[in-house]
C-alpha cells in the first residue's frame, strides 16, 4: 500500500467520522427545535370570540400549545371524532406539562351553538378545551384568516347540516400555527408534536 | 283447521315483515356516545348483503329518536360536507362499511341521553318492506 492511498483512506475515514459525529446532534437540533413549516406562515392570528365564561383571546394562551377546530356541535360524525382525537392527545401530554395544552373549539354555528352549549359539549370531552363562537361576521373573518372554509345552508330550517373543513390546528406557545392535522392524525401523533414544541417553552 | 289457515298466514306474514332478513347481515354495530345536550348521534356498522340479488335499504328508524337518515360524508380537499341519502344501496355479495369519517347513520332529536355500554335497538327499513332489527352498544370515544 503506497502512502499516499494510506492518506486518501486516512482522510476518507476522518470525513465519515466527523459526518457521524455531526449527524447525531444536528437530527436531535432538529428533533428538539422544532421549524415552521413555510406553507403555515402568516397563517392564522388573534382573535377575540365569545366562550361561557366572557370573551377569550388567542393571545389568552400565550404560553400553551394549542390544538384547535371549527366545527359545530350538532355534527355527528368529523366534530365529535377529531373533538375526541384532541382530547386524548392532551391527556398523552406527560403532567408537568398538564396546563401548558390546551384546546378550543369554534362553532361556526352561532344560530344554534350558544356559549352555554358549547361549554357543556367541549368539557365533555377535556376540561381543558374551550368552547367559542361569536357573530357569522367575526367568525367570517376569523374562518377566512385561517384559511378554514366553513358554509352555512341558505334555507334553514329546524335541521340543518354546516360544510366546514376539518384542519386540526396545531398553535405554539407564540400563537403561530405550526401544524395541521385532522381528525384521523393518531392522537400520540399530535401529542408528540405538542411536546417538542413545549421543549422549547421555559 | 281451515279456520285456522288465515290468522296462520298473517302470522307468518307479519313475522316475516319484523325478523331479520336472513340474507342481509347487520354486524359490529355501534353508536358514538353524545356529549351532553347533543340530540345528534352517529351509528357505524357493517351490511352484508350475501343474497344474489340486489337489496337496498330505504330508511332507518329508532324509539329513541324523532327522526333517522343515512348520511355520506363527502370530503373536498380538506372541507367535509355531509350529504343525505334517500336509501343506501347493497349490491349482491357484498359488504357496505358505515364508518366514521364515510356513510352514518344520524339519529336526530334523541328522546333521552344515552350511557356507555347500553345498547340502543333501531330499525333498518329494507326497500321490500322487510326490516332489520339491530341492537347497538353506546361506545364512549374520548
């Protein structure tokens, strides 16, 4: 073997060295700082809404990571099912982290969703949720801010059936929207999610 | 014993009108226990129709509730939109999934609130005039 090759081989092995030692702690960089994704950018914001217990902001939640979700209560089948997808994936939450999640649910169905109503269906589900809703004019504006499409029936009678689309929305403790899930995301899915964003919460 | 033949025709023929139809199979079904106030809820379960003709399913009816539909939930992108069906179709040999996210039963005006684990009895209305009598566990989903 000349030495020159010996070098090469050398170096070549130096190199996978240093590749392997600096893999490690760039994957756990990156499993620990979590980034936002560049589709969710500018997606979202504050808003103010009614609840049971009087007005309740998102900056309310500053602090907290929150799973969020337009809906309606007299839905059967998407409300319920990504409402139960939300609550497990906060009881996963480990307890010293308990009262850093939280969740909230807006109706887009002031007509029928009172603030009453909608505590007594969120609390169903966790204490931790909140109930909100507010005039088709806020919650307009709202929808349309958070790219969530919702369409109440021009003819409504007793009974009727609200279009709305199903984003689960994952909100850091800075009230950015960092991530979108649905009601058939895997609870520990979003659970692990909140955590690593909770890492970053002192 | 010819007396006897009429009232034992309209016995048989009312017992075949209530008693499952032997060739359309109900299974694993269940219902989504409500949150309290909620007079809304939605069944799941499996058709199996192992006839060789088509059947169809025409409506679907409970005690405790005012009214029963079969619903379709239609996703577009990422908004859900839930379309009523007038009857559901069983084509021969074959299953029909009622899942969450897909088809459902909606019970609308619930008479009482509903308990895990109870069972809840409804009627699926087959085309023919036959029904199917299910009973359906209340399952809490949390």
């Amino acid at each position: 073997m000349s030495a020159a090759r010996g070098n090469l081989q050398v170096a070549g092995l130096a190199m996978l060295l240093a590749a392997v030692l600096l893999a490690g702690p760039f994957l756990l960089y990156q499993r620990l700082v979590p980034s936002v994704p560049a589709a969710l950018t500018g997606l979202g914001g504050d808003f103010t809404l009614q609840s049971f217990w009087g007005p309740v902001s998102l900056h309310d939640f500053q602090g907290k990571v929150v799973l969020l979700y337009f809906g309606y209560t007299h839905c059967p089948d998407a409300c319920p099912a990504a409402l139960g997808t939300m609550a497990r994936a906060l009881r996963m939450v480990p307890g010293h982290w308990r009262e850093q999640v939280a969740g909230v649910f807006i109706s887009v169905d002031p007509a029928r969703d009172t603030p009453e109503r909608l505590r007594d269906y969120v609390r169903f589900f966790d204490a931790r949720i909140v109930g909100l809703t507010g005039t088709r004019r806020m919650l307009q504006e709202v929808a349309h801010r958070w790219r969530a499409d919702f369409s109440l029936p021009a003819q409504r009678g007793a009974h009727y059936a609200v279009e709305h689309s199903t984003f689960i929305y994952l909100v850091n403790a800075d009230g950015q929207v960092v991530g979108l899930f649905d009601e058939r995301t895997a609870s520990e899915e979003m659970a692990l999610a909140m955590q690593r964003w909770l890492g970053r919460v002192q | 014993m010819k007396k006897l033949r009429l009232p034992l025709i309209l016995l048989l023929g009312c017992w075949s009108l209530t008693v499952q139809a032997a060739e359309v199979e109900v299974r694993d079904a269940w219902v989504r226990l409500p949150p309290p106030g909620s007079d809304t809820v939605a069944v799941y379960m499996v058709v199996r129709n192992m006839d060789a003709q088509e059947h169809r399913l025409s409506g679907v009816s409970c005690d405790e509730a005012a009214e029963g539909e079969f619903h379709a939930m239609l996703r577009q992108g990422h908004a859900m939109q839930m379309v009523h069906l007038q009857g559901v179709d069983l084509p021969p040999g074959e299953r029909v999934v009622f899942a969450p996210g897909g088809m459902h039963v909606m019970l609308r005006g619930l008479r009482r609130m509903l308990r895990e684990g109870e069972l809840l009895h409804l009627h699926l209305h087959l085309e023919d005039g036959r029904r199917l009598n299910i009973a359906a566990p209340v399952r809490d989903m949390r």
